[in-house]
C-alpha cells in the first residue's frame, strides 16, 4: 500500500483540478500536495503546499517540483486566453515544461489531462496542440505516464462558457445515441478519480492511454 506519497499538480483551480485536490488531501496514501498557481487557493489544509508563480518563470521553481506524481491538469480556451499563442502558452508550454523539470528532478509517475479527439496532425488548432503534447510527453523518461482523454467536461466553474453549457443541452439529448456517446459528457470528479486510482494501481506499462468510455471503466 502507498504512503506518504507526495503529489504535484498544476491546474489546480480548474474543473478537474479542484476535484483532484479534495481526493488526494482526503487519501491517507498522500502526505504532501504541492499546487503550482497563478493566484493563491487559500486552502488552508495541512497537506498543502503552494507556490506562486508566474509560468513564465517556472525554471526558477525547477527546484521544487519533486514528488512522486504530477497531475497535469491546464487547460484553457482561446476566449479565455485571448489568442492563439496564449493559448499555446496554457495548453502545451507549461506543461511540456513543468513534465520536464519533474522528469529531471526524478518524478516517476506523470498523468496528463488531455482531450478526445487530441492529434498532433490535426487541423482543428485545439486538438493539434494536445497531441503535440502528447506525442512530447511519450518521450520523457517518467517511470509511468497515464493519458486521460475525456470529452466534455461537467461540474460547476467559476466563470461562464457559452459554448460548453450549450453542449452539454445538446450532448443531454444526443449522448445516449451510439454515434454520439463516444462525445457524451463526464463529471469532473470521475476524471480526478480515475486519476488517483492508476497512480495507485500501476502497472510494467510505460504509456497508457485512456479514451471517454475507459475512463468511466476506472472508478
């Protein structure tokens, strides 16, 4: 059984990421939970350690980021980010680069929240960038990297998307169907946990990847 495990997230204010936190400060496996954020949690609970950063400047926390698993879990749209390459910042540069500086630092165990349809020789800008990022990740020298590629995201979020509450009405009606259901939505929370759940379960794998109707499998 693990104990005093040490885990490393970043994206820790977003859908999955909040659920995530709750998990691991409530596992008796975890002992430390070390947040890398813009802005502080104020989460106050003794297991917490944040460090507050700007991205842009992460190699001067380079030091930090050990454990023994990193959750990444950054996503962002390009409303939110205002244009193409902020976006790019968000959803591939601080993530390939904290997942560097985790592997040189001797983290064993890397899982990254990535997106159905992610392909590096995609088209569509979104899902091009998430599997640029994984095609990158597949290549570092983790003991244990685990892929989650859910679709439509559910829970509640602290600011408004337009585009994502009109899927989940149309996905509400059409998710049932067969060649729609690979597209359904997924709580946050079941994500989070199918997280902690490999980490705890590992296994001679290097990569594995997990699409929408694995992930539900996990819990």
């Amino acid at each position: 059984m693990l104990q005093n495990q040490t885990a490393i997230i970043i994206g820790s204010t977003g859908l999955i990421g909040k659920e995530l936190v709750e998990i691991l400060i409530n596992d008796d496996s975890f002992s430390k939970v070390k947040l890398f954020v813009r802005r502080s949690t104020q989460n106050m609970h003794p297991k917490i350690q944040e460090f507050i950063l700007d991205f842009d400047e992460l190699a001067s926390f380079k030091n930090e980021i050990k454990g023994d698993v990193l959750f990444s879990c950054m996503g962002t749209t390009i409303k939110q980010a205002g244009s193409k390459d902020n976006q790019y910042l968000v959803d591939y540069t601080y993530q390939y680069e904290m997942a560097k500086f985790a592997s040189e630092n001797g983290v064993l165990s890397y899982s990254l929240v990535s997106s159905a349809g992610a392909d590096s020789k995609s088209k569509i800008f979104y899902s091009k960038i998430k599997g640029e990022l994984e095609d990158e990740i597949r290549k570092l020298p983790f003991q244990q990297i685990r892929i989650f590629q859910p679709s439509l995201l559910l829970g509640h979020r602290n600011e408004s998307r337009i585009g994502e509450k009109f899927g989940e009405l149309v996905l509400s009606v059409f998710g049932k169907i067969p060649p729609f259901a690979k597209y359904r939505g997924i709580k946050a929370e079941i994500v989070a946990q199918a997280m902690v759940n490999l980490f705890k379960n590992s296994n001679d794998k290097k990569v594995l990847s997990y699409k929408l109707d694995e992930i539900f499998r996990l819990v």
